[in-house]
C-alpha cells in the first residue's frame, strides 16, 4: 500500500512538472509568434545575410519559416524552465550536497548551448555561405535562394554545434552515475578525437580553414570535459571519505 501511494506521489509529481513546463512553452510559443517577424528581419541585417535575397518558391515558405521561428524561439525559452524542473523532480531523492551540485547543470547547460549556437552562426555560418558562394560564382551560376533553403541550412549548422557543446555537462553527468572516469576518457583520447574529427568534418564546410576551426573547439571542449570528470570524480571521493569516516 505504501509503495503504491509512493507512486501515486511520483506521478503527481511528474504531471505537476509537465504541466509547468507546458505552461511555459505555450507561453514562450505566443510570444515567439509576437517577435518572430523583427527576429527574422534582424537575421537578414546581420552581416551573415548581406547581399543574400530570401526568395519564397511557394505559397507556403513564409509562413513555415514564421512558424519554425517562433517554435525554435519557444523551445529556446523553455528549455531553462525544463532543466529546472526535472531538478525539482529528482531534488527529494538527492542529498544536500548532490541537489547544489545537479542545480549547477541548469545554467551551463544553457550558457553552453548559447555559446555554440552563437560560435556557429556568427563565426561558421558566415564562412560556410562564403564558401558556398565562391563556388557558384567560379562556375559561373546565378545565385537565387530560397528563404526556406536558407534557414534549413543555418539550422543544419548551429543546431547540432550547439548541441555538440554540451559535451562538458554530459561528461559531468555521466561520471556522477559512474558511467566514465577521467581515466576512461584519457585512455580512449585518440578514439575520442578521431570521432571528433568526423563530427567537425560534417559539420563544417567543406574547407580546410573551417575544419580546424570547428575541430580543434572540439578537442577543447573534450579536454576541458576530462578535468570536469576529474574533478567531479574528486569530490565524489571526497564525500565519500567523509560518509565513511562518519
């Protein structure tokens, strides 16, 4: 009986975080409808766009770049708001010390999925357009594109380098549930960047300068996860000795 309302409690639980975080993101959608358009418009000033013509070939390309627009918008506002309520669902069943140390993935989670969505887009994207376009113009094609090509591209690109940023977080998570240790990553460094290299190469233009560009991020970003994982490791054991000794 008491195991039964134990998961009656878990599932209230869960339906109240659900139904906040789908509060949020109605809310976050509506106001993506209300500024998609001056976001759109402040994409085509950026100097990633300039001399860029965004054509539409069907009727319905506008409103399917609005739309996507305000849902990515919509997603990119709720995602803090989802971060911190999985936190208030898992936060009973961890210490004190376990709940302050999970809170911290909220914030960096984010900030890095800023910094890699604003590294692609305004360092790669830019480069990649370029290159793109040196191309049609040495083969003497008539450059016309699509509005809906165009942000198909760019999300191509800033999505997947945003995500790929998150590796440091992941890391931290996984040597929290004794998945990987820092001895683990350092053994399997070579594998790792081989990995990497494919992921930049991908990812990246098809130019030597944007590899390296992408890719030795990558590697960095792969070191600093293996001293997150080292020092996560660290006060794990540290705790430990200390539950022990008590």
């Amino acid at each position: 009986m008491d195991q039964e309302f134990t998961l009656v409690e878990h599932l209230t639980e869960l339906r109240k975080r659900l139904i906040v975080v789908a509060i949020a993101f109605i809310v976050s959608l509506g106001i993506g409808f209300a500024i998609a358009a001056k976001i759109l418009n402040f994409i085509k000033m950026q100097p990633t766009a300039v001399n860029v013509d965004w054509n539409v070939f069907g009727f319905t390309d506008g409103i399917m770049i609005y739309f996507k627009c305000a849902l990515l918008l919509a997603i990119l506002f709720t995602l803090p708001v989802l971060l911190h309520q999985v936190w208030l669902f898992v936060k009973p069943g961890l210490s004190e010390n376990e709940a302050k140390g999970t809170f911290l993935f909220i914030p960096v989670s984010f900030f890095l999925f800023l910094a890699g969505v604003s590294f692609s887009y305004f360092i790669l994207f830019p480069m990649m357009l370029n290159f793109m376009s040196d191309i049609n113009q040495s083969i003497g094609a008539t450059e016309t594109y699509g509005m809906s090509q165009y942000f198909t591209f760019m999300f191509n690109l800033i999505i997947p380098v945003g995500i790929v940023f998150e590796m440091p977080v992941v890391i931290m998570f996984l040597t929290k549930l004794g998945i990987v240790t820092p001895m683990s990553l350092r053994k399997m460094r070579k594998i790792a960047y081989f990995v990497l290299v494919i992921i930049g190469v991908l990812i990246s233009p098809p130019d030597f300068m944007s590899d390296i560009l992408i890719i030795i991020p990558l590697f960095i970003l792969f070191e600093i996860s293996i001293l997150v994982s080292s020092f996560t490791m660290r006060k794990m054991n540290q705790r430990l000795e200390k539950e022990i000794l008590l």
